[in-house]
C-alpha cells in the first residue's frame, strides 16, 4: 500500500479527479496549501502599492492505493496536472505500514 501526494494548481483539481476517477480510483483527500519551488512567488499591485506574493496557493491532494496501482495513478495525475508552465507541482510517494476503515475494521488492504 501507498500514499500518493501530489501538489497542484488549484485549477487543476476537477481534471485530476476525473482523471483518477477513470483509473478506479474512488477516494481522495484535497488539501488547500501554500507554497512556493522556483517560481519563488510573484509581485501584485493592490490599491497602487506593490507587494511580494511569497507563498502561492496550491492544493495538496492525497490518495491512498494498492502498491500495483501506484505507476497508473502518478501517470493520471502527470497527465491532468500539467499545463506545461512552472509551478505545475510535484508528486511524492510513500509507503503505508497499516490502514484501518474505522467504520467496519478492515484492515490494510481491505480499508482501502
């Protein structure tokens, strides 16, 4: 089993979830973030005066999946995520020791 985070632009969202949802993927937990790579923020002007915007808003989304799904859910995001501009995100995956449904206690495999 396998966590799979990804970082996003927060309008790729329903794109990403469609995409997901297409591979049988049925559960995700979205975040609201912010943060900043290389794109090291941007400078706005609000009422005439000029200001850094250090920390961009991005979405953290997080699925949880069987080991063997795990190639097939980064490419789904890849693909949906990606507008080809920096700041298009990153994902991360990592391993799950234990899973547990709190509502009927199935455990690891199952509790996905």
């Amino acid at each position: 089993m396998k966590i799979v985070m990804a970082i996003i632009k927060p309008f790729k969202l329903e794109e990403v979830r469609d995409a997901l949802t297409g591979i049988g993927v049925h559960g995700l937990t979205v975040t609201e973030v912010k943060g900043y790579g290389r794109q090291k923020g941007h400078t706005e002007i609000y009422r005439g005066a000029e200001y850094a915007v250090s920390f961009l808003p991005k979405l953290k989304i997080e699925v949880a999946v069987s080991a063997d799904q795990v190639s097939k859910v980064v490419e789904a995001i890849t693909a949906s995520a990606k507008t080809g501009q920096i700041g298009d995100g990153k994902i991360f995956v990592f391993p799950i020791d234990h899973a547990v449904r709190i509502r009927t206690g199935e455990t690891d495999a199952d509790a996905l």
